[in-house]
C-alpha cells in the first residue's frame, strides 16, 4: 500500500495537466497551430532581446537567493561556485518542475562536493524556499495596490477586494518579518532547525526576489504585443497568479497550467497570439538557460574529474566521455520529445514533394509510426540511463541511431537528425560512465518519471490536436494512406507511442515477483569463504556470525551483508566485493528495499567509497571514528609509551604469558572458553549482541584463530581474530576474561597482539569504533553532531564513551571515521533506532560494555 501512495501525487499532476489541456483548448476557441507559429515569427527581434536581457537578470537574481542562503548557514564559498551551482538547479528544476526537489538534488550534488553537510544544504534549500514566498507575496500585494481597478477587472473582482488582499499579503510578509527579527531561537521542521534570518537579512530576501520575479515576469511582458494595453503592474499580479498555479500543480515546468490561467486571465489578447508569445516566452526563459544548465553541469563534472580528463586527452583527445549520466537523461529524454513532437506536426510540403518519388509511401508510414514509437521508448530509457545501465546505454543507442534514419525516410527532416546524432556521439564518448548491468524491467519507477512521460504524451496530443484543428474528424482517417495525409498519420503515431508504456507496464507486471527478505537461497560456504578471501576489511568476517542475509552480485564474487528491522534494511559496512562491483551492488541494495517500502541504510561504512553512496542519493551522517594502529611504528620503547611497557611488565610479573591457538584447537578449548564467557556476561549483567559484533557462538568462533592468555598455564582471557583477505590489517572481535583476572590482563592481550601481528607482516591492527567520537560541536554544525556530542557528554550512564575513546587511544592510533549512509530527517532516526535492535536486541539491552 505504501508503494502505491508515492504515486498519489503524481496522479493528481497529472489529473490537473489533463484539465489544464482540455481548459486551454476550450478557452483558445478555433485556430491552427500555423497561426501560433507565425504569431511567434512575429515578434520583433527588439522584443526578444530585452526578453533575453530580463531572463538573464532574473537569473541573477536567483544566484543572490543562493549567496544570502549560503551566507546564513555560515559557509563561505567563492560567488562563482554558488552562482553556478544556483544556475543550474534553477534552470533544471524550473523545466522539470517541484524546483525544491529536482533542484534541491543538483544541490545535494554539487555542494556535497564543495564540504557542505546534508543539514546545511537542506537549510540552504528551506532558506531559497522561503525567500521566493516572500518575494511572490511582496510583487503580489504591490501589483494589486498599484493597479486596483486594472487587477480587479482582470480577475474578475471588485476593485475593493484586489486592494484588500494585496494589503493582506503585505501585511504576511511585515508580520515575517517582525517574527524573524525578534525570536532568537530557531524554528524546527522535520527535525531539522532552520536559524531565522533576522532583519536586515529578511529585507535583502524580499529585495532580491522582488527582483528576481519583476524581472521574470518582465520577460514574458516584453514579448506581448502592444495590442495587449496591460500596464506592468497589472500584469505582474497576473503572472504571479499563473505562476502559483503552476507550482502547486507540480507538472513539470508548470505546462499548460501556465498557459490556461494566461488565456483565461488575458481574454483581450487574441488566444494565438498569446500561446505564441508564450512560447517564445518559454524559449528564452526556460530551454535557452535548459541548455545551459546541461553544458554548465557537464563542464562542472570535467573539472571535478580534471586529472582523470587531463590522462584522457593525451590519449585520445575526448573529454565528452566523462559528461555525468544525469546530463545524458536529460539529452535523452530530450531525443525522445523531440520525435514525439514531431511525430505530432505536419511535415514541410516541399521535403514530402521531394520523397514522393524516392520513398515508397509504406515506407514513410511506417517511418512516421517508428518515430513515435521510438520518441516514447527513449523516454522511458532516460530513467535507465541516469541510473547508469548498461542495457539502458545499448538501446538508447541504437534507438536514437534508427531514429536519425526515420527522421529522414519522414520528411528529410535533417535538422531533427542532426540533433539526435549529437546526442548519439554523447553516448558514445560517455560508453564507460554506463556500468551497471541490471535488468531494465527490474528497475523501481520513480513517480516523477512517470509522471514526465505521461506529461510528455499529452503534450504532443494536445499539439497534435492543435496542428490538425480544421481537420474534421472521421472513423475512416485511421485507414487514409497518402503523402498528405498528414493527420490520420499522426492519429496512428500517437496511438502506437500510448502502446508502448502499457507494454512497458505489462511486461513488468508479468515479471517475475520481486524478491523478499526470507527467500533467497541458502549460502554456500565455498562462496562465501572465496568472496572473504579477497575482502580488504577485517570486520567482513561478520559475515559468518549467522544473522544476516545476503545480497551477491551478478558475478557471485561480492556481496553486501544486512539485517532487516522495523522498516530498516540495514548493510553491514560496505560492500564485500570488487571495485568494478560495488556501485552496482548498492544501487541494487536501495531499490530492492524501496520496492518493499523499506529504508535502506549502510552501517559502519568507511570515507573511501563515499561517492559511490552519493551517487546512489543516500545521505551521510558520522557515527564516530575508527582507531588503527600501523604496526611498522608500534613499540614498547620511549617515553610516550612508557605505561604500555609498564603494563606489559606489570602481566609478566603477575605470571600471564601469551599464544594464539589455530582454529582447529577451538573445539578442544569450547569447555574452558565458554565457561569465561559466562563470567564476563554476568560480571556486567549483559546479554548476547549481535549484526556488528560477535558473540558467543561454536559454530562462529571455529573459523578463527583464538588467542589466549594464560595464567600458570590456564586461559583466562581470550578473544577470536579477525584478518582481512590480503593479510593487511588484523583485529579482534570477542575479547572476554574471568572475573577476577588481574587488571593489567587486557592491556597484555592487546600489547602482544600488536607485537605478534607486526611479526607476520601484518600493516595494521583495528581497535573498533570510538562510537560519537569526532563530532563538530560548533554552533553551526549538523544537527545530528550536536545531538551526538550531547549523547558523548552525559550519556555515560548507558555507555563508557569517553573511556571508551581514551582507552583505545594510549596505543596511538590513527583515527579515521565512520558512517552511516541513510535517509535524511525522519529516516535517519528510524534507521537509528532499527540499527539498535539489530546489535542489542531492543533499546532496553543497550548497557556499558
């Protein structure tokens, strides 16, 4: 049921891009689409330069929301990398609509990179919110106090009223601003706090988006033509109207939303001149600074990668290869509109006249319906591709290659194929960004993708309707075959491009069932022990503690090790598998569980394969840091570790002695072994853990060599020892001693450890997690930082943090940290919660250890 519900909003856009379509062609009364074109060849080159000029203002604008936001959460960053990063997210998110969110994500990406924290980008994406809502309340209430009666008629309201709610919304934004400037603390949204900007800083947001929106809609003013007679004013209030109904309805881009309330609100201006200056008013302010966002983002992702270009152009001379996967979705889905628009308007007369004798008229029918077909297709591919399948990347390629042939065998449409070849050399050049090898019926379905195909759909019927207006329509058009039979010919296109997503959504239906935690099949032993064998983790040993289930990639080399709890699949660190295999593996690991409505999360994971999670949208948060000792630089000697030797010499004295048994001698020690387990646990009235440590178990501690200390030749002291495939790195998991061993025993365990594993060639020895260690406490830092050093303080009660992390640190370790890779808000303290009962077996068994 919760899978179904994430597709509720995207019905409701699409319920109200429907209506919006059916209103405008209502509204528009009767006309060809020829009389749109020529309305928008019309308007003069003067129109569309100032046009131009105020788009690239309100741009601006918009990259100083993002300068006031970064400033406010107390980041400093050059202009030029928030200005880019701005240009881009709005640019993006204004075409694909629900700009929060789709540009919140080019956000994530580029800030993450730049050192912003998940918290600070979600204040700076909260702070651009609310400095558009006051600008669009403050242009608002002006323009219907400005121009009263002009407002009221166009609304179709007393004069009264238009002043009375402009001076309501006027009165919001004072009220804001009062509230702002005198709360101190700040406000809380979904657990995250959102700092109040104060005074001054609440006046530059409303003057900047002010700005911004005077200016957007100055573009869209500039272009009506003079037959209009709206004063500015005027039309600001009008434009705000339309552009609030576009944002609540969350179509992409506002489409058709935005055109029926200007036709419905503008009924002076003749209806195909409006949707021409609209038109004109959605290139210039919506696909130029599209495409400019797509070439800025791929430049931003050369010169994040400009070591790795620099190798490649001495080599082959070709840095398009390394354009992101996302700017190839969008090129992509472009491809796709682009015939499918096509497939929706008439052909020129002179290219068909030129066909008549050359292209047999089967052949152009069946063209016609190709490029359809294959405009939907390549929709539907777009959302492969930005998930970096390999299959995806195939048949995009050879889809857009048949479709640069059917673009010409249709009306020598060569513009069209000129397009869809450069969208063909970029995936070419890009072919090893493309590695995933999933199955793409396997793949999730993103509610906004569908949403955007099925937008797209009714985009080029309402255009194909529009185009062939005067063409009255008959049963008998589905079966007239003529070269000018352009309107049963686009009738059948439409129908055929319709077929292909409800094949696409049968064939997934039909599938095989999706796979649920508690039926995967059983593991074989010789696999695991292969897959260890080459993991460069120690703690990967965890994998034969018995409680997880497994997830293996296509390969059957690696695999990822996770539990399952309340709503939360969690992964045991990161994934045990090659490099080549670890991304596909936690791409895999996330849409297995959202199929299940469940949370994904890794547990414990290291800094080195960060962006393999950011790539897969998971946030991070610091769980603590992991002490290493390099076992070259570890010694006895000197004074800085004058009270190890004292401790080591203190054990000896007190007759201890030291030896690592081989795992085949476990059974015969299982007796004494067992019997010291059970004094460790009662001495702390403790029980069993389990999922990121070990416990007490014979089928578990026979793989490991087991060292001992001894005392007049009996264990009293031991723990089982881990080590990683390569034989780099060693450590110990279960480390227990009877009750009443001498107080220099753990510390003689460890000291010879070391010393033992220094002499096999061992590099490093793990001492575990300091848990909450490492935590900002500035004012400004994470939420969950602040909340972590506050539990590292006072929370000594349940768990000896800070002896925890002075004990482990006598023996000088390198600290490196640790994370928990999951949802952001409310999920992270979800997955937090299920974390722990996975380890303690509920909250309450959560004791000192």
């Amino acid at each position: 049921m919760q899978g179904r519900l994430r597709f509720l909003p995207a019905a409701v856009s699409l319920g109200v891009f429907a209506l919006a379509l059916v209103a405008l062609h209502r509204l528009a009364g009767e006309f060809h689409l020829n009389d749109v074109l020529r309305t928008f060849t019309e308007i003069p080159g003067s129109a569309f330069a100032t046009a131009v000029l105020c788009a690239a203002g309100s741009y601006f604008a918009l990259t100083q929301y993002e300068r006031l936001a970064i400033r406010h959460v107390g980041v400093s960053l050059p202009y030029h990398r928030v200005a880019l990063t701005s240009f881009i997210a709005y640019a993006i998110g204004h075409n694909v609509g629900m700009s929060a969110f789709s540009g919140g994500a080019i956000r994530f990406r580029m800030y993450s990179a730049a050192g912003l924290s998940a918290t600070q980008i979600l204040q700076t994406i909260a702070f651009c919110t609310l400095t558009f809502a006051l600008g669009a309340a403050t242009l608002t209430g002006v323009s219907l106090i400005a121009d009263a009666g002009r407002a009221a008629s166009l609304l179709h309201a007393s004069e009264w009223a238009a002043t009375a709610a402009g001076a309501v919304l006027l009165l919001a934004v004072a009220g804001w601003v009062a509230f702002a400037s005198t709360r101190d603390a700040p406000i809380e949204f979904r657990g995250i706090e959102l700092p109040l900007p104060g005074f001054r800083l609440s006046l530059a947001q409303i003057g900047v988006a002010s700005l911004d929106l005077m200016l957007s809609a100055a573009t869209l003013w500039s272009l009506l033509p003079e037959s209009a007679n709206v004063s500015f004013w005027a039309f600001a209030g009008l434009f705000m109207v339309a552009v609030g109904a576009g944002v609540i309805s969350a179509v992409p881009g506002g489409l058709g939303v935005f055109e029926s309330v200007f036709v419905l609100l503008l009924p002076g201006v003749p209806a195909q001149q409006l949707l021409g200056v609209l038109l004109a008013y959605r290139l210039v302010y919506y696909a130029l600074p599209f495409a400019l966002a797509v070439l800025g983002l791929s430049a931003h992702e050369l010169l994040a990668r400009r070591d790795a270009v620099t190798r490649a152009l001495s080599r082959s001379g070709g840095a398009l290869r390394y354009v992101a996967p996302q700017a190839m979705a969008f090129l992509g889905f472009g491809a796709g509109l682009v015939l499918l628009f096509s497939g929706s308007t008439p052909a020129l007369r002179e290219r068909l006249q030129l066909l008549h004798g050359a292209v047999p008229l089967p052949i152009l029918e069946l063209s016609h319906l190709a490029g359809s077909v294959i405009g939907v297709a390549l929709l539907i591919l777009a959302r492969g591709l930005y998930r970096r399948l390999d299959g995806a990347w195939w048949v995009s390629l050879w889809l857009i290659l048949a479709g640069i042939v059917v673009s010409l065998l249709k009306g020598l449409d060569w513009e069209e194929a000129a397009l869809l070849g450069t969208v063909l050399l970029a995936l070419l050049v890009t072919r090893d960004e493309f590695h995933r090898r999933a199955s793409l019926l396997a793949e999730p379905l993103s509610p906004s993708w569908v949403l955007s195909v099925l937008v797209a759909l009714g985009a080029s019927l309402s255009i194909g309707l529009l185009a062939y207006r005067e063409v009255p329509y008959r049963t008998e058009m589905w079966w007239q075959f003529a070269f000018d039979a352009n309107a049963p010919r686009m009738l059948r296109a439409w129908l055929f491009a319709t077929l292909v997503p409800g094949v696409w959504g049968l064939l997934r239906l039909l599938g095989p069932a999706r796979a649920t935690p508690g039926n995967e099949p059983a593991v074989d032993p010789a696999q695991l022990t292969a897959a260890l064998s080459h993991a460069n983790e120690s703690q990967a040993n965890l994998a034969l503690l018995g409680d997880k289930r497994f997830l293996w990639s296509s390969s059957g080399r690696g695999f990822i090790m996770y539990g399952v709890a309340g709503a939360s699949w969690i992964a045991m660190g990161d994934p045990v598998a090659p490099a080549e295999e670890r991304s596909e593996l936690i791409w895999r690991f996330r849409e297995l569980a959202d199929r299940q409505g469940a949370l994904a999360a890794f547990y414990e994971i290291c800094a080195r394969h960060l962006p393999d999670y950011i790539d897969a949208g998971f946030g991070l948060s610091k769980l603590g840091e992991e002490a290493r000792v390099p076992l070259a630089e570890f010694s006895l000697e000197g004074g800085a570790n004058a009270a190890l030797r004292q401790a080591h010499r203190r054990a000896q004295r007190d007759g201890l002695s030291f030896r690592v048994a081989p795992r085949e001698e476990f059974a015969t020690l299982d007796p004494r072994l067992s019997e010291i387990s059970s004094q460790w646990l009662a001495s702390r009235s403790a029980a069993e853990k389990g999922f990121s440590l070990g416990r007490y178990d014979t089928a578990y501690l026979g793989h490991f060599p087991i060292a001992l200390v001894l005392h007049d030749g009996h264990p009293i002291a031991f723990a089982n020892l881990w080590q990683d495939g390569p034989g780099e790195e060693l450590s110990v998991d279960l480390m227990r001693h009877v009750a009443d061993a001498p107080r220099s025993t753990m510390d003689f365990l460890f000291i010879e450890l070391m010393l033992w594993g220094r002499s096999k060639g061992f590099r490093w020895f793990a001492l575990g997690m300091a848990p909450l260690a490492g935590l900002e406490s500035r004012r400004l830092a994470p939420m969950w930082h602040r909340f972590g050093r506050l539990v590292y303080r006072f929370g000594d009660n349940f768990y000896n943090f800070d002896g925890l992390r002075a004990y482990k640190d006598k023996f000088h370790p390198v600290w490196t940290p640790r994370y928990l890779a999951a949802p952001g808000g409310l999920g992270l303290a979800r997955v937090l919660i299920d974390a722990t009962r996975l380890i303690s077996g509920g909250l309450s068994k959560t004791v000192r250890r």
